[in-house]
C-alpha cells in the first residue's frame, strides 16, 4: 500500500513495505514557549529554523501544529504553511483540532496534504471526510471514538476499519487513510506498549494500511527517553509502523538501523549516507 503525498513539486511515498519515513514532530508548540512567543508576534522565522533542521536530520514530511492558549488558527495555521511553502518544497501534515483551520491551511498549502487527524467519533469523522475529499487530501485515523481510548487492540482495529470504511464511502483512496494505533505512557500502564505494538500488527496484516503514532507518548515522565523511544520505535517498525511522528534529530539513527536491519537498505547506502553525514 502506497500514500503519496506532495508539496509544490516534490512528492513523497510512503509504503507499507518500507523504508520508514519521518513526520518531523517539531513545529508544536507544546512544550516550546519560544515557539509561541514568536507565532504570537507573528514572527516565523524559528518556524523555519524548525523545519530546515529537521529536514537536515532526516524528516521528509512536517507536521504543522500552531495550537496554543488564544490562537485564532483558522488565521494562523495558514500563514504558517505558507512561510514554510516559501522556502521548503516538503509535504505537509496539517495537526489541528479544528476543522475550519484545517481547511484553510489546505487552501493555502496546495500539493497533497495529510490531516492530523480524525477519529472514529461521528462529529469527527462528519466534520472531517468531506474536506479531505474536496481538497484530495491523505488523512491520519486515531483508533478511539465516543468511547474514549480501548485498551484492547481487537477494539482498537475495529475502530480503524469503521474509519477506512467511512472515508472509502466519502470519496478517499484506501491508501490516503493512514492508521494511528496510538502510543501511551508506559509510565503509567505497563501494558500500553504492548497494546500499541499488536495494534499496530493487527492494522498491518488486516488492513494493510501505512501507520503512523506519535513515537516518543510512551516515554513520558521516564529517564532515558531516547533509549526507550529508540528500543519502541523499532518493535514498532517491525510490526508495521511506516511513518511515525517525531523528532528526527532523536530517531533517524533507530529508523536507518531498523529498515537496514529488515532488508529495506540495500548495500547499507541510506544508513552510511546517514551516519557520514553527520560526521
């Protein structure tokens, strides 16, 4: 299965059989008050500091999220793509919980989005299927719904194939719905990991879909984040994941190793250009 999405002129496919690409996770202002400080002021210059280096570090794709305190985003999450369009010609992943936002930054961005996300929630699934098909955009389906988070994965597989066959009756490509499993803090339920990686297994072999999750939630309130994010993200690569949501700064070296390690790299030439690189 193949998701292909485009910035002005560059195109980027993303394959259940590999190699993993990397949704750069950094233009989110959680976490990042000079982030907010400077969008508040209409600044975007360390928007772009943010994308040039991921983009340096191995993303192919950015996701783009402006959602803090106050923020008018339907105004601003399309003045941020736009900025990022002037110099960088990369896809985008579009991170906003409202839909009119969403559909500005369409507008604005052109090529061929990703939309983070929808949910299996009827008002989401209602707000969100008719402006990814009207702007031929791919889309990100959390597996949770009006029942909240399933700690069972069969559940969460099931919420999964309601929204593929809801975006399938809307209009939208199979291969433009990209599944997230959803990863959460194993600091506070030993077993989340576990459920994330046969959610994963199970939306990979029965569905067929490229996935996607946001690779650093289990780490939350832990020491050793990067060793345990990079241990997760290459169980989660061998069990399916294709397109993970993260800092490529902290996970491009785990992703090489992980797709050279499954026979994705022939001759090793991605993971020494890689590692020479940053020499």
């Amino acid at each position: 299965m193949q998701t292909v999405l485009k910035g002005k002129t560059s195109e980027v496919t993303i394959n259940t059989n590999g190699p993993v690409i990397i949704i750069g996770e950094c233009i989110n202002p959680t976490r990042r008050k000079k982030l907010v400080s400077t969008l508040q002021k209409g600044n975007f210059e360390y928007v772009l500091e943010l994308a040039e280096n991921q983009i340096k570090a191995g993303a192919y794709v950015l996701d783009v999220n402006v959602g803090f305190p106050g923020v008018d985003d339907v105004k601003l999450l399309p003045e941020t793509v736009l900025a990022i369009k002037g110099k960088f010609d990369i896809p985008l992943c579009l991170d906003s919980p409202n839909p009119k936002a969403i559909e500005a930054a369409l507008k604005a961005a052109g090529g061929k989005c990703l939309i983070n996300s929808v949910n299996g929630e009827e008002k989401s699934l209602n707000a969100l299927l008719h402006i990814a098909k009207e702007y031929g955009a791919a889309l990100i389906g959390l597996t949770m719904d009006e029942n909240g988070i399933t700690g069972d994965p069969e559940k969460r597989l099931a919420i999964a194939e309601k929204i593929l066959e809801r975006a399938v009756k809307a209009g939208i490509k199979e291969e433009d719905v990209i599944i997230d499993p959803l990863a959460m803090a194993v600091s506070s339920d030993s077993k989340a990991c576990i459920v994330t990686l046969e959610t994963i297994r199970l939306v990979h072999q029965q569905l067929g879909l490229n996935i996607t999750m946001g690779a650093s939630n289990i780490s939350f309130g832990l020491p050793g984040r990067e060793d345990l994010n990079s241990s997760f993200i290459s169980l989660a690569i061998f069990n399916g994941l294709t397109c993970p949501i993260a800092n490529p700064e902290k996970i491009t070296a785990s992703v090489r190793a992980s797709d050279l390690i499954l026979g994705r790299d022939d001759f090793a030439v991605r993971f020494v250009e890689y590692f020479q690189g940053r020499m």
